[in-house]
C-alpha cells in the first residue's frame, strides 16, 4: 500500500457508503486494477453509520490493494455530510467522487485526470451508463437510466455546454480547493445538495466538462415505487430551497416544469397544484397507464408516462415547501423573472 503522503499523489476518491459492504468492497477491488499508478491516488471512504460497520472488513482488504485507502466513520447524518467529511479527509489535488453501487473501467481514474489539465478549473462530469442488468429493473429504475442516457447524448453534442446545475455526485471530479472554497455541500438540504453546489462552483468561475469516455456502470437495489414517489416530493420540496438561494438560475427551480414540459402534460402538472390531494388517484392511474404500455414494448410511451407521475410528486413537494398560494405565486413569479442561466 502506498503512503497517502506521497508527493505524486494527485487525486482522491471520496466514496460515501451506507449498509452496502458486498458493493464497496466490489468497487474498491476495481481501483485496484486502474492503468493510473496507485502512487498517484487513495480512495476515502465514509461509512455513514451502517448498522454493521464497515470499517474493520474494508481495512482488512488493504493488504491486497496497491493504493492508499482510508476508511472515515461517522453517525448517520446523510450522504451530503459523508462526502463533505470525505472531501475534507482527501489529500489529493483532484477529489472524484462516486457512489458504492457504481462499477468502474481500469481507465476510469486516468480518464477523469485527462481532463484536468494543469491550470484548469474544472468540473467534469462522468457519464453513467445503466448496469447490464437494467432490463430487470422496475420501470422508474428504468426511467432514471433513460433520463441520463438523454442528458447524455444532449451533452455530447458538439457546441453543447454543461452547467452547474448539471452537476450529479455518481461521477463528478473537482479540484479540492474550489470545492473548499465555496463552502462545499450544503447539508442543510436532505437532497439536491449536487445541483445547488454545482451552481456556486460555476459562480465562482469553474468550467464543466461533460466526459463520456470517464463513465460508470450504475446499477440499483431500489425496487419501492412508494420510495420513489418520497424521493420526488423531496426533491421538489428541497429544489424549491435551491431556487431561493439562487433566484438568477431558472434551472433548478421547480416551477420550470410548468412552462418546459411537454404541453400534454401540462394539464395533469397544473391539476397537481390545483389540488394536489384530489389528484393522487390520477397520478395512480398514469403510472398503470405506463406500466400497461411497458408490457406491451411502448417503452417511449412507458417513459412519457413515468415522467408525469414523477412531475405530478415533485410539484406536490414543491408546493408544500411554497406553503400555500401566495408562495407559489412568489416562486413562479421568481422563475419568470428569472435570468438567461440555465
């Protein structure tokens, strides 16, 4: 194991990890077959108080791995705080994070370090491929793997430009000092931590960099619609806290969904807000819809179909966190006064 105070070493992977010890320990045995020399990099882990620690297992791993590995434990306080510790903990120049579910190429660090040339700022973003397994995953799970296979194919067009509010934690690098100095994570956000840090970095004058060939295989043991449904009204609620703290980027806030969807959805988005308790039985119906087109191979239609009932929750949480008419209003009126950035 090489010494994490080595002069060469230049980037740091910060992995946060939560009761999923078989997955680290599959992703920490893949850094240790990268084309980047393991004199050149460590890997951070934060456990986020598993309830079996992870600690003891993972430093018995060190005796088979080249590089630098160190292990940080803290109570349960979320996967924002456990990469904020981790990031802290890094000694490296260049800190790439990414999740324990991922799966890495033995390139994947070196391609990472390719495009953060001397002098750069940088912030690059890794594309995340599905896991070959995607096929048997439930519909939503499928849905969140199309969503960034579009993101994708929008950013690897020539002239495209990612922003900050791209910014997505399963794959992103950044150099230590920028993400120091604009305070890091905000872990009063229980979600969209990534967006609303990706916007202060490009603020503070970071370039994002979209990077296909840097990519992770991503795979999931999420299988609850009822989750699923939770994570969407979190992220309306917490992406309505974002567009507060920055009113001058129309992209991370919620109420965008209203005037930038697909004008036949917008019917059942307004209903949402309208009355957003009467409508569950609708949001119910639209997700049978898509599962019913699912089987029947429509996956376009499937998709579409998923995309409303995910809008329908978001928009649910985003008018709670508003808290009633007059703060929908105050926050529509926000985005439509908003600036050019997107």
């Amino acid at each position: 194991m090489t010494s994490p105070d080595a002069p060469s070493l230049r980037l740091s992977v910060v992995v946060a990890t939560y009761n999923r010890l078989p997955l680290i320990s599959r992703l920490l045995e893949q850094f240790a077959t990268q084309t980047l020399a393991p004199e050149r990099f460590e890997v951070v882990v934060v456990d986020d108080g598993s309830k079996e620690p992870v600690k003891e297992p993972l430093l018995a791993l060190t005796a088979k791995l080249p590089y630098a590995l160190r292990v940080e434990v803290q109570a349960n306080a979320g996967a924002a705080a456990a990469r904020h510790r981790g990031v802290l903990a890094a000694r490296g120049e260049v800190v790439l994070v990414t999740d324990d579910d991922m799966q890495v190429a033995n390139d994947f660090l070196e391609r990472h370090l390719d495009h953060h040339p001397a002098g750069s700022r940088h912030v690059v973003l890794g594309r995340i491929r599905p896991d070959p397994s995607i096929g048997d995953m439930p519909l939503f799970e499928r849905w969140y793997a199309y969503l960034n296979h579009r993101m994708a194919e929008e950013l690897s067009v020539p002239g495209a430009r990612a922003h900050g509010n791209h910014l997505y934690t399963g794959n992103v690098s950044f150099h230590r000092e920028d993400y120091v100095g604009v305070g890091g994570f905000d872990k009063s956000l229980g979600q969209s931590e990534d967006v609303e840090l990706g916007v202060r970095l490009e603020k503070a004058g970071c370039s994002f960099v979209f990077a296909s060939d840097a990519y992770v295989l991503h795979g999931s043991d999420h299988v609850s619609f009822e989750r699923w449904l939770k994570r969407a009204h979190r992220y309306g609620m917490f992406d309505t806290q974002v567009a507060r703290k920055h009113p001058d980027v129309r992209g991370v806030n919620p109420w965008r969904l209203l005037f930038e969807t697909n004008p036949l959805a917008r019917p059942l988005l307004a209903a949402t807000v309208v009355a957003p308790e009467a409508t569950r039985l609708l949001t119910g119906a639209v997700m049978r819809a898509a599962k019913a087109a699912d089987k029947l191979g429509l996956e376009k239609a499937a998709f579409a179909g998923t995309s409303v009932v995910y809008g329908m929750e978001y928009l649910r949480g985003a008018r709670n966190e508003a808290g009633g008419w007059t703060g929908i209003a105050r926050e529509v009126a926000r985005y439509l006064q908003g600036g050019g950035r997107r």
